[in-house]
C-alpha cells in the first residue's frame, strides 16, 4: 500500500513543479541619463519572482528587490536584472542601458562680483564638451565656451552651464550674488598718504555714487581737503580717471590720475598730481576703520 501511494505522489508533484508560473523579468530606473556621483534607484515590476540578483555593469551587484546605486565612473551602462521563480527552476533577465557623464562645472572672475563689470565665465567639464550653452540668469545667454558677462542690476542669478559632449549634456548651475561695488567700498577709512610733503595720515569718508555704478568719491586726494575725487571700480581694480579739481589750502588746480587694488577692507591709489605744471607722484592707502 505505501509503494502504491509513492508512485501516486510522484506524478502529483511533478506537475505542481511544471505548472509554476514562468517569471517575467522587467525593472524601470529613476533616470536614463544622470551625472557621475548621482544616485540612480532601480525599481523591479518583475512578476511571479521570489528572488532577485541586479548587476549594474559596473562589476557591481546586488540582489534586493528596489537598489539604489552611485555610479563613480562615467561611461554607457547596460543594468540586468535576472529574477528566478519560487521553485528556483525558472528564470528571466531584463536589461536596461544607462548613459552616466561626467557632472558640468565652471569658474568666474573677478570676485567678489559686481555690476556693470565684465565677469568671464570659465568651463571647467569634464566630458569633453563640444557645444556650451550658457543661461544667465538675467535673460543673457551664450553659446562660446568662455564668455564674458556684465549684470545692470544687483541680486542673485542663477547661472546654468550645459556643455555637450559624446556622452551626453553636463548640465551645472551656480548662484551668484552681484552687488555695487560702490556700497561695498563705502565707510570710514583712515589714509596713509605719501605726498610731496612727506607721509601724511588723516581719516576720510567714501561715498558711494548715487548716480553712477561702481563709483565711490573720496573727500581728500593727496591730502587736500576737498578734493572730491571719484574712483570707478572693476572687479579688484580700481582707477581714477584723470580728472581737474580744485582743492587745498590756499587752494590751487591739480589734475589727478592713478590705478590701484582692493584687498578686503583695504584699497590703495598709485597716483600723479599735475599742479602748475608739475607732476608730483604718490601712494594712498585707504584702510576702512
């Protein structure tokens, strides 16, 4: 009786075995094309699996249901995902391809940042880009690999760089902050200037212009009170263009010029003075109290 009840099992559980749903392998990802070091999740919509092996072909693999993972390395991926039945005897495999570049990046100078001064932009990708587009922000635009330019207003921008390359579009966006460099320099400083009569110190205001951008006035110049010299700003630079002014105790003509630097809280002026004919030259520092 037990052997007959043997032979009658077998069969019965051979065809428990044989009727198992077939798996059906599929999986989708969160993107096609992402940036080296972005995470990319895999999500399964196999059907009748139980078990689940994700090889993401970069000699990486996992075997739980819905993985993320990063990619370090860029280049064109093919993702497989085999998944096997309750029983183990059957399997299927998806596959998907995924593109991953390397991210975009950019540098500008000068900075800090100003406007109505010349910025250039610098490109910085590493896909080998053969086309840029470049938004910024302020209704601008460019399609050179380094261009230059100038913001009419303060506030923030964001600056968005799309460089094109054989792996696909490296796309980096950057705020940033434009002020006036006129309020920026504006304050009470205390000056260090060397003259025709020696070093002299003295303190002095800077005032920013209100009717011209990146342009401040100082009160003395070359240490004669009421000289009201204007200095225009670019980036570090600073320059004092050549200007007449009358100033001084007794008071007297003087045309003043010069270039300079900012460094912090600090400036200083490289100047000539023309007074009767002479040209006097000498250094201001301004250091902001």
């Amino acid at each position: 009786m037990r052997r007959i009840t043997f032979f009658l099992l077998v069969p019965a559980i051979l065809v428990l075995l044989s009727c198992q749903k077939e798996p059906a392998a599929s999986f989708t990802m969160s993107a096609t094309s992402v940036s080296v070091g972005d995470a990319v999740t895999f999500t399964n919509t196999s059907t009748d699996a139980s078990s689940f092996v994700w090889d993401f072909g970069d000699g990486s693999q996992e075997t739980i249901e819905n993985p993320t993972h990063v990619y370090t390395s860029s280049g064109s991926y093919t993702v497989s995902l085999e998944v096997t039945s309750e029983n183990g005897k059957k399997n299927s495999t998806a596959t998907n391809t995924l593109l991953v570049i390397d991210a975009g990046d950019f540098s500008y100078a000068p900075m800090p940042t100003y406007i109505d001064t010349d910025i250039t932009f610098t490109d910085l990708s590493a896909n080998s880009p053969v086309s840029w587009l470049w938004t910024f922000g302020d209704g601008g635009s460019s399609t050179q690999q380094n261009p230059v330019h100038s913001f009419a207003s303060t506030g923030t921008y964001a600056v968005t760089l799309e460089a094109t390359g054989a792996a696909g579009v490296a796309t980096v966006t950057k705020n940033i902050i434009l002020t006036n460099a006129a309020n920026f320099l504006a304050g009470s400083y205390i000056a260090s200037d060397s003259t025709v009569n020696g070093i002299i110190n003295y303190a002095d205001y800077v005032t920013a212009s209100g009717s011209v951008n990146n342009r401040v006035t100082v009160g003395k110049f070359g240490a004669y009170s009421g000289a009201n010299v204007y200095i225009d700003i670019s980036g570090n630079t600073i320059s004092v263009p050549a200007q007449t002014v009358t100033c001084g105790t007794p008071s007297g003509v003087h045309t003043v010029a010069g270039t300079g630097t900012i460094s912090g809280n600090t400036f200083f002026i490289y100047y000539t003075d023309t007074y009767e004919s002479v040209v006097y030259y000498g250094k201001v520092t301004y250091v902001k109290s």
